[in-house]
C-alpha cells in the first residue's frame, strides 16, 4: 500500500478529528483540506458529513467544492451525509406527503434519490448497530462477511439502485454501501463501527 497522500475533504459539517483518528490507527496521517490543490493531488479522498442535506450542500457550493467532488478521479469514499450527498437529490427538505418544499439537488454521482425512511413501528432516527447483506465479491468488502454489523444513525437513507454493493434493513431494505466508478459511500459510520469498520477503510486504503 505504500505512503499514501489521503486527504479528508473539509465539508464544515462533520466531526472530523474521528475520521482522522480513525485512519490514524490504521498508520496513515491524511490531511483535512477543502483546497482544490490538495483534493486534486490526493491519492485517496474521503467525503465526510452530519446533519442535514441542505445545509451540507450550502456548504459544498460555498466553498466551490462540487465541481472538484464530480472531477475526481481517484477513489473518494462518502461515510453517513457524505454518502447521501453522492446521491442524485434528497428529500430531506419535503413534507411526509411529498407536498411542500423542494428536493435537494446533490452531487449526482451515483443512481437514486435519499428518502425519509419508511420504518412502520420502529423509531427514527435509525440509530445503532445493525447488519448489512452483501454477496462478497466487491474489493471493499473483503473480509468482511455478510451479516456484519455497523454503526448508523440517520433517518434518511439511499434507496436500493443497481449502484448497491450493500442493503441494511429497518422497516424496507435500504443502501448500506454504494459503488459507482471511483465513487464509494458507506451510510453507517465506520470510524464508530469497530474491528469491521475498521477493515472496511483497510479495504478502501488498498483499492
């Protein structure tokens, strides 16, 4: 894997010193940038976020990182709102109904749009360890057997599209992990998530 040049994109809306910290056990020091030199001369870069879709997006566009996010060549992994943001539009500001508001534009890069999710009986925020299904083929995943579990806490998710590498399930399945390209997301936290957690950014180190 080498010295790798990884640069944790500074969004302004994510608790960065654990996402560091998180690539810090595993020997590598990544820088926290939101300059366009930096995320153009990363090996690896992560899109970290919390709260909401339209205040991320502010942010996004404030700091004239979207063209830059779109540009990216190499391999950029989205962790919780950095995942959603990665999404064609999000919900997030509409009514139950569908009736007031407007979707929220995001990044576009991978299929689907995030919704609030549909849990029945069960509470929202989503929030806690739960397990993901996958089929143990993707790189991202390896070591990582299906039925692992994960650290989330949303109440919006991505919904299941052909860009799907994981599903979770609270209430309807959803999208745990997306893989479009170069473009990666992981709705739970794997800073939070333990040992497989943990193998997940091992994974995403040597891809």
């Amino acid at each position: 894997m080498g010295k790798q040049n990884l640069v944790i994109i500074d969004t302004g809306c994510a608790n960065l010193a654990s996402v560091r910290m998180a690539f810090e056990r595993l020997g590598v020091q990544p820088r926290v940038s939101c300059k366009a030199a930096d995320i153009e001369q990363a090996d690896k870069l992560i899109l970290p976020g919390v709260g909401t879709a339209i205040a991320a997006m502010k942010n996004l566009n404030q700091r004239e990182l979207v063209p830059l996010i779109r540009a990216a060549k190499q391999p950029l992994l989205g962790f919780c709102l950095g995942m959603q943001m990665l999404a064609q539009a999000s919900e997030e500001n509409m009514s139950a109904d569908g009736s007031e508001g407007a979707l929220i534009d995001c990044l576009g890069i991978v299929p689907g749009r995030i919704r609030l999710m549909e849990v029945g009986n069960l509470r929202l925020p989503h929030m806690g360890w739960n397990q993901i299904e996958h089929d143990e083929t993707h790189p991202l995943l390896k070591g990582i057997p299906s039925g692992s579990y994960f650290y989330f806490v949303h109440s919006y998710a991505l919904e299941v599209t052909d860009a799907t590498l994981a599903t979770c399930d609270y209430g309807l399945p959803f999208t745990a992990i997306v893989g479009r390209d170069n473009f990666f997301g992981a709705q739970f936290h794997p800073e939070r998530s333990g040992p497989a957690g943990a193998r997940l950014l091992q994974n995403f180190l040597e891809l």
